[in-house]
C-alpha cells in the first residue's frame, strides 16, 4: 500500500481502540492529569468527527496499589495474585471514576466493561460481550475496558491489556487500534522502525519487557499488532507521553511504529477469536 493511501486509511478509521498502560495513570497526580485533559481532548475531537472510540485501559492494581499507600497501617503490597486481584478490585472503581471525572466534563458518558477469557470461552457470554459494545457504540456511549482481574486465575488470564486490546478490536472489528506506550515505538537496532509489515521473529527477539508498573513491554505490544494485522487492522504503537499524539497520529501517520499487513479488513468469527486466545495461552510468552 502506498504512503498516501495508508494515511487516507489511518486517517478515515471510524472504529478506533485505544489501549492505554498502568504507566500513562502511575505517574504523579500532575502528569497523570496532564495525560487526561490530552488524552480527553483528543478522544472529543474523534467523537465530534462521529468516529467511534473505544478505551482498553490498565491502571486497576496500579491505582490500588497507590490508594493502599496512603491508607494507615496498612501493609505493602506484594506480587502475589491474591495481593494483585484485591489491588485491582480497589483500584478498578477508582480508575473509572478518574476516567468519568474527565470525560464528564467534555459531556462523554462512559461505560465500564470487565471480562476475562473464561467470559469469552462461553458462547452466551462472547455474544452479549459483542452486543454490549455494538449498543453502547449506537448509544454514544464510551467503553472502558479492563480484565476483570480480581476473578481472573493465572491460567487463564489474557494476562496483559495489550493482548487484550487486540482481542477487543476484533471482537468490535475495529478499523485502527492504537497503542500508547512510554517510548517512541518500536525500535529495531536501536533505530525507531516506522513502519512494519509482519511481526517476525527477529523482531520479537529485540523487544523488551515490562520497564515500568504493567505487565506487557513492547513484546507484547507487537504480539498484539500482529494479531490485529491478521485481521487487517492495522496498529499503532506511539509515544503517550506527547501531548495530543493520538490526534497526531491519525491526522499526519508520523508518529511511532505503525504495523500494517498489506490485507483488506477481515471479518474473524468467534470461533478463530477464540483459538487465537488458547493459542496465545498454550504458547505462553515464548
Ligand atoms: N489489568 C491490569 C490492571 O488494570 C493490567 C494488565 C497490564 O498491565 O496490561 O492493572
């Protein structure tokens, strides 16, 4: 595809999820507003194009684990799942709150939606899952979406939102997903790559782990692009500590790492949505 027809199709992607990290909503109370009031300004402008926006969002253990610190007496919280699921269950309604508190004030209702695999793996449940977004996206309606963490067993846990988020963009048959990282995007030999067709080997092998309070880095990052790009939806991966860059992105394609295949937009049913999860569960983390 050429430059200019790629950017024609970033550009005009009506169905955009955007997945934000525990970093972006870790920080101090000064930078995490910072991120909002942006993140806000741009998600308005996309809502006032009528394109339709969906929220990933991590941060459930890591707000949780900043309330349990200002609480008296109370003990530090470790790794342990018991300690990161009673994180989350604090954190989640609070990260929430933290979201309708901005949102509200540009007059974008929100919604909360939490799932895990097991959700998925019942046929009911994917159904109503799908249902639910397609009411809430005709409603207006904004969803944030998070793991539901606090019910979730190691087993069977997507285990890091960036899966998630590409999950969701084939569930919604998203037409861009985006993700915000601490970075620049992708960088191959130590040089930002702007553009990628295929998520291979040598590429996963120079991607990191988590650096910060999430769980992914950005080798789950590009395990997640890649699953998107099978279904023709292509993914960005950019910097969400610059101000307005999902603006950016979309209007000018500069920014970050964009992978993109070459296919059309493909249809995935429930059925391949759901071997792609237990493939991603048999293979682990490689
Ligand atoms: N669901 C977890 C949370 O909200 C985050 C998982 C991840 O770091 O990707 O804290």
């Amino acid at each position: 595809m050429n430059r200019n027809d790629l950017n024609e199709r970033i550009k005009t992607s009506n169905k955009i999820v955007i997945k934000i990290g525990s970093a972006r909503l870790a920080g101090s109370e000064e930078e995490v507003n910072d991120f909002l009031f942006s993140l806000v300004s741009d998600i308005r402008h996309l809502r006032d194009l009528g394109k339709q926006v969906i929220l990933v969002s991590s941060g459930a253990i890591a707000r949780g684990r900043k309330l349990l610190a200002t609480l008296p007496n109370s003990a530090e919280a470790g790794e342990s799942l018991p300690e990161k699921q009673a994180l989350a269950a604090m954190g989640q309604n609070r990260l929430v709150n933290l979201y309708d508190s901005f949102f509200s004030k540009v007059n974008l209702p929100i919604a909360q939606i939490l799932f895990g695999v097991l959700d998925m793996e019942n046929p009911e449940g994917f159904k109503n899952l799908k249902n639910t977004f397609g009411q809430l996206l005709d409603w207006g309606i904004l969803p944030i979406v998070n793991e539901n963490d606090s019910v979730a067993t190691e087993e069977v846990k997507f285990g890091d939102n960036d899966v998630l988020s590409a999950i969701v963009s084939l569930i919604v048959e998203a037409d861009l997903l985006i993700i915000l990282t601490g970075v620049e995007g992708f960088l191959k030999d130590g040089k930002l790559l702007p553009f990628l067709e295929e998520v291979g080997k040598s590429e996963l092998s120079q991607a990191g782990g988590p650096s910060g309070p999430g769980t992914g880095g950005m080798y789950t990052k590009l395990k997640a692009a890649s699953i998107a790009s099978e279904a023709g939806i292509p993914c960005g991966i950019i910097d969400g500590n610059r101000k307005n860059c999902v603006r950016e992105f979309i209007e000018t394609n500069t920014l970050g790492t964009l992978v993109v295949s070459n296919g059309k937009k493909k249809h995935f049913t429930e059925e391949e949505i759901k071997s792609i999860l237990r493939a991603k569960r048999n293979g682990g983390q490689e």
